[in-house]
C-alpha cells in the first residue's frame, strides 16, 4: 500500500548495491521503498568508483562506517555486525548481477534484483536452489507488468474487445541506450520502429487511442506507413 504511513514497527534494514549518483534506476528504487517506510537504507556499495559511492552515500543519510567500496565488503561487514542488513537491492549493470545476487544469498540475504537477473537457466536455478536452501525471498523488479497499460491491454484481450490476438508486437524505446543500440543494429533505429508501430497499434490500440494523444513515433509511423501504402498503390499501377 503506498500511502507514506508506516505500516510495521520494524523497517526492513536494507542496502544498494549499485544506483548511485546519476544512474537510471537508484532513486526509482529508493523512492518505491522508503515511501511506506518499509525499509531503512542503512548500508550500500552504491558505486563502481569507492570514493563516489561512499560520497553519495553519506550524502543519503547512511553513515560513512557503512558504505563500502564492494559488494564483497558490504555483505562481509554487515554479516559480522548483530544490527546488519536483512536484504539488498541489486542495481548494477546486467552482466553483475548474478554474481552479486549469489554472493547476496550466500550471506543470508533477500534479494530485490533489476532485470535481467541473470544470463541462462542454469543461473537461474541455482539462484532458485540457494533462495531455497536459505529460505529467502529473490525478487526481480519486472515494473511494466504492473503499468496501467499493460492492465488496460490485459482486460481489452480478456473482454473480447480485440478479438482473437494474431500477433503481438511490442517496443520499448529507452532514451539515451537507444543511440549505442542502433549504432550497433542500425535495423533497431526509428525507421523500424515506425513501421512495426503502425502494424501494432491498428492491432492493438485502435479502439479507444485518440488521434490528438498518439506520439510522435506513432504519427511518423503513420506517415510511414500512408508512404508505404502509396507507392505500393503506385507500382501496382
Ligand atoms: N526495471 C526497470 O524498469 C529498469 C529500468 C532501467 C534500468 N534497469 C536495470 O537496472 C540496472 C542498472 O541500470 P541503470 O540504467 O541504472 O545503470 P547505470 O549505469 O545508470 O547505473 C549503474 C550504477 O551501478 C554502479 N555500479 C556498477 N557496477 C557496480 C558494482 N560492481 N558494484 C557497485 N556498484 C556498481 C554504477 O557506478 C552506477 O551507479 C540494469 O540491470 C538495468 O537493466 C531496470
């Protein structure tokens, strides 16, 4: 319940690994939990670079004895301390997080871990076996299954209002990461998504998506495809 009161005695003692200053996803994870008051940030390794994170730290409010330069001294600190942490977020970069995760578990931790959580099935099981055998909660921050859009789009399916769904074709365009994709698969770069969005939205979206609320991407892909259409129009003649 997100409603700024506290609802247990007893906060959560929590840490960060990763999400320091100026990354993309830290304050979405500190604001989500601390807005019920549900846990304290008290300890962290909040950055690859010891000196920022233990900066930025201090700068949170946790006291400067308890950010550590990595996660290997965070989990060995706060284990050896009777008020240490009872679980960690895990907000690096994707190809850390299975180590992290592991080592985070090892040491007796739950576990709120970014997308991905990790690379193959064999990570992911001995993720699950390790959660298991320490009887702890592994939790991955999947946010968008629980957007309002994707619930809209879910009772519009179930209602029948689409009918029945031949194809679905969804695109996630990620500010700045954008750019070093396309470079590397120029196939990913706007032209595409204007296509495939025009294709998905007259499958997905027509029945209640106002011309005057469509986005930019949509209206090029609509000028996109009326192009499309033309000059199929055109040799067809
Ligand atoms: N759930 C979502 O909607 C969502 C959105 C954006 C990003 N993410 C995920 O969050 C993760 C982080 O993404 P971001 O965009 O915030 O990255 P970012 O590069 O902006 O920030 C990464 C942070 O981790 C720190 N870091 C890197 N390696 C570290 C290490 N070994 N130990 C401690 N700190 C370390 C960096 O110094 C930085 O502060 C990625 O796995 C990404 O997939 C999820």
């Amino acid at each position: 319940m997100i409603i700024g009161e506290p609802h247990t005695e007893k906060p959560i003692r929590w840490a960060m690994v990763g999400g320091g200053r100026g990354s993309q996803i830290g304050y979405v994870h500190r604001s989500a939990a601390l807005r019920d008051r549900a846990f304290d940030l008290i300890a962290g390794a909040f950055d690859i670079d010891a000196k920022r994170g233990r900066d930025f730290g201090v700068e949170l409010g946790v006291a400067a004895d308890r950010c550590y330069p990595n996660y290997g001294a965070l989990f060995a600190g706060e284990a050896a301390r009777p008020d240490g942490i009872q679980a960690v977020s895990i907000a690096t970069p994707n190809n850390t997080h299975f180590e992290i995760a592991k080592a985070a578990l090892a040491h007796g931790l739950h576990v709120v871990c970014e997308k991905p959580l990790c690379f193959t099935v064999t990570e992911a099981e001995a993720l699950q076996r390790l959660a298991g055998e320490s009887g702890k909660v592994v939790g991955v921050t999947y946010g968008y299954a629980g957007h309002q859009m994707i619930e809209q789009a879910r009772a519009m399916v179930a209602a029948g209002q689409l009918g029945d769904i031949r194809l679905v074709n969804m695109q996630f365009a990620h500010g700045f990461h954008n750019e070093a994709v396309e470079e590397k698969n120029p196939s990913t770069g706007p032209a595409t998504c204007s296509a495939t969005s025009a294709r998905t939205r007259s499958i997905l979206l027509r029945p209640s998506l106002p011309s005057s609320r469509s986005s930019g991407c949509s209206a090029r892909a609509r000028a996109s495809s009326r192009a499309v259409r033309r000059s199929r129009t055109m040799r067809s003649h």
